[in-house]
C-alpha cells in the first residue's frame, strides 16, 4: 500500500509517480484529491495517470470513503496542489492511518513541490501516528526546470528505462529521501535515498529498506521483564521465569542487533485475565502499549491471541493431569478371588464324601476282614480329609488296597485344584494394572478426586475452555472444594499420596517436581497428557507491533545457530530422572488378607480346643478343685 501527497501539477511528477508505482509492483491504486486538484488545472494528467496505471495493470479508485477489503500490495495517491493548506492534508493522513495503510505493506510517497514544502511536510508528519515498519519517501525537485515530457505517449503502454548518460541540463530532477519514525513520539527520521530523471528512470533511486534489515538507530526499546528473585516464587497459576540468565542474553542479542537503548520495566507477576476480561502484571502493561515486548515466555492461548501477538514459537507445552503410578489389580483379594460360593460348596462336599468312605472302609476292614487297625472317627476323618485335599497330608496310613487309592484319588485332586490356584494367582500378578490413562479415565474412576489451583490461571483456563471433557473436569472440581489447592507444590504432594488428579500447566508442575525430594513424592507421579490443550511459549508483543519483523527476523538468526535449543530445553524441562515402574500388580498384605483371616482363625481355634480337651479329660479333678476354692471362699466370708 502506498500513499503519494502531489503539490504540484508537473509533468516531472507524474512520470516520478510512474516509475514509482511500476517498480514497486502495485496491484492497486487509490487516488485521492483533497482541496479539488481536479480544479487545479490538473484533470487532464490525472486522467492520462489513471489510463496509463490501468494499461499497465494497476487498478484504480477516485476518493474512495470506505475502508478497502484488500489490503495487500495497494497504491494510496494523494493530489494537493495547495499544500500550505496542513488541515486538509492532516486530516487525510489521520484517515490513512486509521484504515491501517501505514503498516509494513505501505508505501507512501510524497512529492513536495520545494524544500520549504518538504520542511513543512515533515512538520505535518511529526504530527502524525506514523509507524516505525512504515514505507515512506519524500521526493522534491532538485531543479525548477519544466521540460517538454508527455505521460505514456503512444499506446500508453510504459516500460521502465535505463539510461546511464547524465545531463543534467535537459530535464528536471527530483531528490527524494526515506523517511521513518522509529518511536510515533519521536521526531521523523531522514535518510538520503537517491536522485531521479526521466532518462535514468529509477537506476540511481534507492527504496526503503525493508523493515526486516532496519534498525532502531540507538533509540529506546522498552522490554518487560518479571522481577522474580532466587528466594521468590511465582503467583500462583503463572509459568514464571526458569531461565532468566539465557534471558538476559537474549535481551543482550536483540539490543545489538536491533541496534537499541534497551530499557527494562519490572513487574511483580506476569499477570492474567481477570474474569472482568482486564489483564494485570506484565501483560496488562503490554496491552497498555506501556511495554514494546515481554521477555517472559507466555503460553498462545485463544485469550491471549485476540489481544496481542506471538511472533515466534520458542518451545511447546501443554497441560496435563498428575496422579499416583496405578500398581492396583481388578482383583484384589487374590486368596479367595478364584472361589465362588459354588466352588467352595463341591469342595466341602468332596471332603465330607472323603471322610465318609474312609470310616465306611475302616469299619468294614475291622469287622469283616477283622484287621487290628483302630476305628477312625468321624472328626478324625474330615480332618485327615481336609488335610489330604489341601496337601498338608494326615496322621493316618492305610492297611488295604481300597484306602491307598482313596488316598491317591484325594491327592490327585488336591494336585489339579492346586496347580489351577496357583496359576490363578500368577496371572493375576503379571497381567497389567489397568491404568488411567485419559481425562475419560480420570472422569469414570469414582474415588479419584480432581483439583487445581484455586482461582489460578488453571481454573480460568478449564472455564473458558470449550472441551467438554475439560469442562466436567473443572465442574467435578469445583463441587468438591476441599479438592481445589494453593500452589503446584501442594496439588502435586496430594497426586503422590493419594487418589487425586491434578490439573496443572506443564512447566509450572514440571519445575516443581525438580524441587520436590524424592521422599515427598518426585518419582511416585504420572503425568497424563491432555493434547488438546496443546500450545506455544513465545514473546508476546503488543497487537500489531511494528517491531514485529525485526525481532522475528533476530530469533530466527539465533535458531539457526542452535542457540535457541538451549532455552527450550530450560523453559521447558523434562520430567525427572527415575526408574520406570513394572506396571504390574504387585503381591500386598491386603491381597492375601484372607489367608491372615485363617492361619489366626485356626491357631485360635486349635487353642480354644486344646484347652477344651485338656478340661474334658481333667474334668473330675477340676470338680474337685473348684469345690474346695468355693468352700475355702465362703469360710472366708463367716
């Protein structure tokens, strides 16, 4: 987009116009005549200007009053013949500015008609919102010599020429100089940009640089910084800064590069977006335009982007869920998880029927084939049954053919019920924990307990976001306050010791745990990833900055020398060095639990029947011994 500001209507000028437009390769023009030119006796170039621009492939439209849709590569020609008039030209360059066209892709060229115009132009400008990536050069003639030169003659058909022989006695000249301003306070900047004729064209006219290659010629560049201490933390919620010596080199690269005074703003918090939707801290000051850039790397969310600009991605994060390592089974009880109520009824009716053929074979090898072996009892035989089928073996031998193969049928049963138990159990410890692996997960475990910071930029983050999984996450949350946390350090020592979820940023949780010890928890975590809230860290700067290219054009030099690596690895470090866990399900006292329930059951029944015993067989002398003390007792008492 280009402006051109005419202040007199000569034929040196609209052949300047000319060449101008074709080598700066304009697909459209907006002409516009303020002070009615038209009346000025210049209709008839103006018309030649616009036949010649359209045959030669640029667009054009007469004072236009509406801001154009198109704003790439776009002409703005401006026609005063009465220059001294500084209202009507201030308030059309107020209009161009407040349409956008003084941004990176305009051009303006202004023609004054003298050098005191040229003074009085640059007044006019200092008086302006001009930008610092603006295009713009200021042309006046060098001589007031008119020659006879028509505009496209012919078949209107213009070519660009180059002709190498000077006279400079034929025609007339025009000097013209680049003009920018580095700060829209400061003062108009000049710079010597070549002389034009009509023979030579544009072969000794040289045109802006290109805001990439400018620098800021020792002026002020303001950087925000966040003055974070070693002793200090963050607020809650905020990234802080992890790498403030690569910083500091980096403000260092970019203040020689530029060629700028660098002047540093420090703020206690880099800030957030309150629910009122003003922004506090740091970025508060950038939206302020207090600030030209913050050297704090800021997450690109969709609140962030709608306000200010990211220009360069340094590293990627995302937020993620922190919990315990899961090492819990399905099956927990594994001693009675392979009985059913069933099972257990087929194995008692087993042993009874096994108690109940050894007294029928006892008794009959003691009657009928009159053995002097001893009559088993019933209880002798449900325990020598029982101890058989749990292969713990018996007290008893068998004297006959009929007992050793009831005893080799109740081993082998004891042996196929036995592998099938221990293979039970085995499975159960090498098939993995079923983990949880998914914000799903985390929603459909009914004793997980989910928090976050409280009214921290992670809670401001599930309430804006439109996930729908995020959003229950924050509501399930926020139900439960007690869940909710002050700090990362806290949320992450209850994600190590308990049942909890954690939602947090990655590099707030991530610089955390290389704090924590490992007794406090530093290797107990998983972090689940949450991809949807992937995103970028980057320097954010005011929206639509005009110091948007050089800087971006300064990072890209210093990621093509591998310097950058090393801030991405400090912003956003790995996950601290541990050994992987088994993910198996691993034996706990709890799983075998039953198997307490019955050693202790049977070592206190087993005493409780000793001591019965021992009373049944002593009971005569315990009668006696219980007479005497009551008689001895109630003596006392006479």
């Amino acid at each position: 987009m280009s402006s051109l500001i005419h202040g007199k209507c000569n034929t040196e000028s609209f052949l300047y116009i000319i060449d101008h437009v074709v080598s700066r390769s304009w697909n459209q023009a907006l002409i516009f005549t303020p002070g009615d030119a038209q009346s000025q006796g210049c209709t008839w170039m103006l018309l030649h200007l616009i036949k010649c621009l359209g045959i030669n492939g640029v667009a054009i439209a007469l004072n236009v009053q509406s801001r154009p849709h198109y704003h790439n590569n776009i002409g703005v020609i401006i026609l005063t013949p009465e220059i001294q008039n500084k209202t009507v030209l201030l308030e059309q360059i107020k209009k161009l500015n407040s349409w956008d066209l003084n941004t990176a892709s305009s051009d303006w060229l202004i023609i004054a008609k003298s050098l005191n115009d040229l003074t009085f132009i640059n007044r006019v400008l200092n008086a302006t919102e001009l930008r610092y990536d603006q295009n713009m050069v200021v042309a006046f003639p060098s001589k007031m010599h008119r020659g006879h030169l028509e505009i496209c003659k012919g078949n209107f058909e213009y070519q660009i020429t180059r002709n190498n022989q000077q006279n400079y006695y034929e025609n007339g000249k025009l000097d013209n100089c680049s003009e920018l301003k580095i700060r829209s306070r400061k003062c108009v900047e000049n710079e010597v940009g070549g002389r034009w004729r009509y023979e030579d064209s544009m072969s000794f006219v040289q045109m802006p640089y290109p805001v990439e290659a400018r620098n800021l010629l020792g002026e002020e560049l303001i950087i925000g910084r966040c003055n974070y201490t070693s002793d200090e933390q963050p607020a809650p919620g905020e990234d802080g800064s992890s790498a403030p010596e690569l910083l500091d080199d980096l403000l260092y690269f970019l203040t020689v590069r530029l060629n700028a005074t660098s002047t540093i703003r420090y703020y206690n918090k880099l800030g957030f977006r309150t629910y009122e939707g003003a922004w506090s801290g740091l970025l508060g000051a950038l939206l302020d335009y207090t600030v030209d850039i913050a050297l704090e790397p800021v997450t690109e969310q969709v609140s962030c982007q709608q306000e200010m600009d990211f220009i360069f991605p340094i590293a990627e994060t995302m937020y993620n869920i922190y919990i315990r390592n899961q090492e819990t089974s399905s099956v927990r009880d594994i001693f009675l998880a392979p009985f059913s109520t069933r099972l257990l009824v087929c194995v008692a009716f087993v042993i009874i029927m096994a108690a109940l053929v050894i007294v029928i074979i006892t008794n009959i090898s003691r009657s009928l084939l009159r053995t002097k072996s001893r009559a088993m009892t019933c209880t002798e035989a449900l325990i020598w049954s029982t101890g058989i089928l749990c292969q713990q073996g018996g007290t008893w031998t068998p004297k006959n053919p009929a007992a050793s193969i009831l005893l080799i049928v109740c081993l082998f049963f004891g042996l196929i019920t036995y592998n099938a138990y221990a293979a039970f159990i085995t499975s159960v410890l090498s098939v993995r924990a079923a983990n949880v692996g998914t914000v799903a997960d985390v929603l459909q475990s009914p004793n997980m307990k989910i928090g976050y910071i409280r009214n921290g930029a992670d809670q401001i983050y599930l309430m804006s976001t439109k996930d729908v999984q995020l959003n229950a996450f924050y509501i399930r949350g926020y139900s439960e306050a007690e869940n909710l946390v002050s700090s990362p350090e806290e949320g992450l020592e209850r994600a190590a010791s308990q049942d909890y979820a954690f939602f947090a940023g990655q590099r707030a949780a991530r610089l955390t745990l290389m704090s924590l010890s490992q007794a406090r928890g530093r290797c107990l975590l998983r972090e689940l990833p949450v991809h949807s809230t992937r995103s970028q860290l980057s320097f954010p700067l005011p929206r639509g900055s005009p110091y948007s290219r050089p800087i971006l054009l300064s990072l890209l030099q210093l990621r093509s020398g591998g310097t950058l690596s090393r801030l991405t690895s400090s912003l956003v470090p790995a996950l601290p060095q541990c050994a992987s866990p088994s993910g198996f399900a691993s034996a706990r006292a709890a799983d075998v639990q039953t198997a307490f329930v019955v050693i202790i059951t049977g070592l206190t029944a087993s005493l409780f029947v000793g001591l019965g015993e021992y009373c049944w067989k002593n009971r005569k002398d315990n009668w006696h011994r219980i007479q005497n003390y009551c008689s001895q007792f109630f003596e006392f008492f006479r």
